[in-house]
DNA sequence: CCAAAAGTGTTTCACTTACACCCATGA
DNA sequence: TCATGGGTGTAAGTGAAACACTTTTGG
C-alpha cells in the first residue's frame, strides 16, 4: 500500500465522443464550459472519475449530469495523457466514444456545463484540451467500425427503412453506395426483421420496415459469421 | 484548478503485453513480484506513472527497468478501472500491448521483479491482480490486429523466409495456411523485398531471405491499399 | 540416395461492382 | 399527372480457396 502512495498521482477524468446522424450528417454532443480553464469554449463531456465506480460508469455518468443525454452505447476509445494536455497539472483522461439514435431530443446543459449541443462533425468550434485530437480519433474508430460490426443501428430507430440505413453508412463513410449492392449485401446477412410496416405520411411510396436482428446477429458471429459492408 | 483537487485521486499505472514468437509458439514475457501484493506471484511488467512523462514513455520505462527489454514496438491496448482490481486501493492501468523479435535473449529482472521470463501464452501462470484479463484482451488485439496491419514483421528478425513468415501467421491466428495461397498473396502485397540473401548452414535447401519495406508500406497505405491476409 | 523443406500454376467458386428502369403513393 | 423515392436483376470482373509435384541441398 505504502509503495503506492510515494508519488503523486494524476487526476483522472472521462470524456465522451458521443455521435449522432441527423438528416445526413454526422453530429457531435458538446458542451459549453461552465467554469475555467477554457470558461466558455465547447469541449466534450466529461469529468472526474470517483473512486468507487468503474470507468464506464463515469463515462455514463458524467454524460448524463451534463447533457442529460442517457441510454447510450459507450465503449471505450483510448487513454490521453500528454503531461502538459490540461493547464490545471496532471490530468489523464480515458476518452470513450458513444451513438444515440435521438438527435431530435435537445440535450439539456447541466452541472459544470453552461450549454449542450450538437454540433455537425464537420465543422466543429474551436474545442477546450485537446478535445479535437479525440474526437478525430473517435470519428476514425467509427469509420472503421461501422464496416465490420452493426454499430450503424445505434444511430437508427428501433425501425428503419434500408434507405435509411444507406444514408446513415454513407454520412458516415462519407462516400456514395450503391442503392441495389447495398441491399442485396444487408438483406442477404439475414440479420434485418421485416417488421411488416411501412413508413407513414409520406408524399411517395411508403418504405418497408425493418429491425436488427440482435439474437440472430450474436448467434452468427458465435459460428465465426463475418458482419462488412 | 481546486477543482480538480477536490477530489481523491486513483493511482495510475501502466503494464505491458509484449509478445514474441519462439519455435512455432506465441510467448509473453512476464515478471515475478518481488513485492507485496502478489509476491512471487507472476505478472505484467509495469509501475506507476511518473507525473512529467507520458503513458507511452511510462510504459517503455517500466519495461526496461523491470526486464531490460527495450526497442519494443508498442502500443495502447486498454485501460482498466475496476474499483477492486488492486487490494492496495483504487489503481488504473493503462495497458499497453508490445511486439518483440528477439525471443533468445533472456529478459533480465530487476527494481520491484525478483524474475523475468517467456512464458507460453498456451499455457501461463496464474496472474497477479487481473492480468490474465488484460492478457486475454491483447490476444484478441494481436490476433485483429496482425490480419489487416502488418506489425506480424515486427516479431520476425530483420531478414526471414516466406516459411517463417507463414509460421508467424500460423502461429498468431492459430490455424494452418496454404503455402501457395499465402506465399502469391505476401508477394503480390509488394512490400517485400529480395535480398538476394538465402539461409545458412540449413540441411536441405536454402530458402530465399526477404526484408519488410516499410517506406513502401506507408507509401500504399497513403494511396488507400489495403493490407489484408 | 535420402530426408526435409523450397518453390511453383491452374481451376473453381463466391463475392463485388457496375448499371437502368418500372412502380406506388400523395399532392 | 407529376414528382419523389421504393424496389428490383444480370453480367463481368476480381480475389479466395483448393490442390500435388519437382527441385535443391546437406548429411
């Protein structure tokens, strides 16, 4: 025990990079700074990890009491630790990345944070820290995991149209697919549900529903099944 | 900046995954404890984070102090913060995964280590604290890693045969390859190059050497290629 | 000359890509 | 009836996988 306390310790916090799609384009979940350093600038949510819960409940945590953002898929994206990254000493920070398929729903500011918003990933303001570096990093884990795991159905309704889906693959691979490869390749890895439903007041054919197959999703993954798009 | 003092803070450490490839076996290196908690108990090589060097720094640090292995390429693998994952108190780690060429030189324990040594990652010892976990974690990582990145180059000597190459492979993913298949889809990759060199003191014929041409790596992987095996 | 690993091509199959038109619906 | 997006099939090309024998060398 001993041994461990002869140095000084960092301060340890969490940040999240929390996505959203919203009529084609990639968002981000900020928050104005209620308090120094950086009073006033936009930067991630986050804050001081506790010394009874885990880091990712922290992450859940610090999210919810400044945004009021909840139910979210968090996972962890990597550790900063640049000596000089926080102008208060010593800071680390365990950055997570995070999808919510509610956009609509407007954040609510709170705790340390004197607004929240979103922001589209595209032009970002001038970020507290080194808040832009992680949010690079989040947006290339994205990128490249949205190709090999069926996180995009984070960002969607429980039901969406296959249209809608393309959307949400092509805003955030950032390139054109093509409408019937595109369909043919989810369709043909049997992990969508036709719900049976259509789109409602439309001005135009009414798209099909669908639902992700989670149970199926997990069985075929156990038989060393191979999810890409 | 009290604010950041408000609090108690965790200890922050780093521990070290490194791996090397040893007769047709994945190896790790570990180290005996020659402290308490878990002493003589076997374990990752780390330590405490010092406050003026970064995670990378403290993880090569720790590394070379406790085994005496350096020129290690490593890399971010996760951080863990688990209240209980240390009896001594709150402790995160940051966990770093490392690959090395040169299994034959005996690692040399020293500071906190009364032992260094490559063990089997078939068949290791019990593990202080959750190590084994972390272990498991860089496994996968390697495995994920080693298919779509070419970092199999950093276990092998400088210059190797095609066949050790595919044993590395092999070994890595575990399963067997088909020569023909792997040999025309390395060489197509074009980032090998003949040395014109071949084996020495070899009881059969001697296979053609080839060295990883990095610059020419990097050089695709600018052009969007794909390494993929 | 024997043992041991080096080296070498072809065929098959699956998957990816490119590409254009008719259909249903609400306004 | 028109505007809007929904929905559909085929052919060509590319890459992965399966598969067996000859060559070289040292002992």
């Amino acid at each position: 025990m001993a041994y461990s306390y002869e140095y000084p310790r960092p301060a340890l916090t969490v940040d999240c990079v929390v996505f959203g799609v919203d009529e084609g384009a990639l968002k981000i979940l900020l928050i104005e700074r209620g308090e120094d350093p950086f009073k006033g600038c936009w930067a991630l949510p986050g804050g001081f990890v506790r010394m009874d819960e885990t880091l990712d409940a922290a992450a859940a945590r610090e999210l919810k009491e400044e945004t009021n953002v909840g139910k979210v898929y968090l996972e962890q994206l990597y550790t900063f630790g640049a000596p000089k990254r926080d102008p208060r000493g010593r800071v680390v920070t365990v950055a997570y990345y995070g999808l919510v398929n509610r956009v609509e729903h407007q954040p609510q500011a709170a705790t340390d944070a004197s607004a929240a918003a979103w922001y589209s990933a595209a032009k970002l303001p001038k970020l507290a820290f080194d808040h832009k570096e992680i949010v690079s990093l989040a947006i290339e884990r994205l990128r490249a995991k949205v190709r090999y795991a069926p996180i995009g159905f984070e960002l969607l309704p429980s039901k969406f149209s296959l249209t809608q889906l393309q959307r949400l693959y092509e805003t955030v691979l950032d390139r054109e697919l093509d409408k019937r490869n595109f369909r043919k390749k989810v369709l043909g890895l049997e992990i969508l549900i036709d719900t049976g439903e259509t789109e409602k007041n439309v001005p135009r054919r009414a798209a099909q529903l669908y639902r992700f197959d989670r149970k199926k999703y997990r069985q075929l993954t156990r038989d060393g099944f191979n999810f890409e798009i």
